[in-house]
C-alpha cells in the first residue's frame, strides 16, 4: 500500500451526494476539484501507509463527527466556489 490521506477518499464519496441536492452550481470537473481542494484544505489529513491502518481510518469515518465535519467542509466548499468559479 502506498501513503494516502484517506481524507481525500471520504471527501470524493460525500461530494457526489451533496453535488446531487444542489443545482446552483457548476459540476464541471473544475469546479468539483476546487470544491474537493477547498474541503481538503478545511479538514484534516489522516494518512494511512499500512492495511490496518487504512482499516482503521474506516472505522474512525463511522463515526458522526467524522461524517459531519467532511459534509461541513463541503457544504462550505460549494458555496465558495459557486460564489467564484474559476472555469
């Protein structure tokens, strides 16, 4: 296994729920890196190298205050950018 912020996946697997309750903004790949840029820069990372600990960071995203600061960061991210979009 190579070293990964697994943020970033929890981050791209909330994105697509949240892009789909929201017809405001762009969903032009551009836009949706910047969203996923932004939130990314908002939370923090938690890089896994080893298959525990990959199994780990699954277990901590269980957790509700995991998934609720990803879908703040989010939230946050696409009212960002839908106010400035840079395509």
């Amino acid at each position: 296994m190579k070293l990964k912020n697994y943020m970033e996946t929890a981050v791209q697997n909330v994105l697509d729920e949240l892009l789909d309750k929201t017809n405001c903004i762009c969903k032009c790949s551009r836009c949706r890196l910047d969203i996923v840029a932004y939130a990314l820069n908002h939370l923090p990372a938690k890089y896994v190298v080893t298959d525990k600990g990959h199994t780990y960071t699954r277990v901590a995203e269980m957790a509700q205050q995991f998934n609720a600061d990803v879908v703040v960061a989010l939230t946050k991210a696409i009212r960002h950018v839908g106010k400035k979009p840079r395509h």
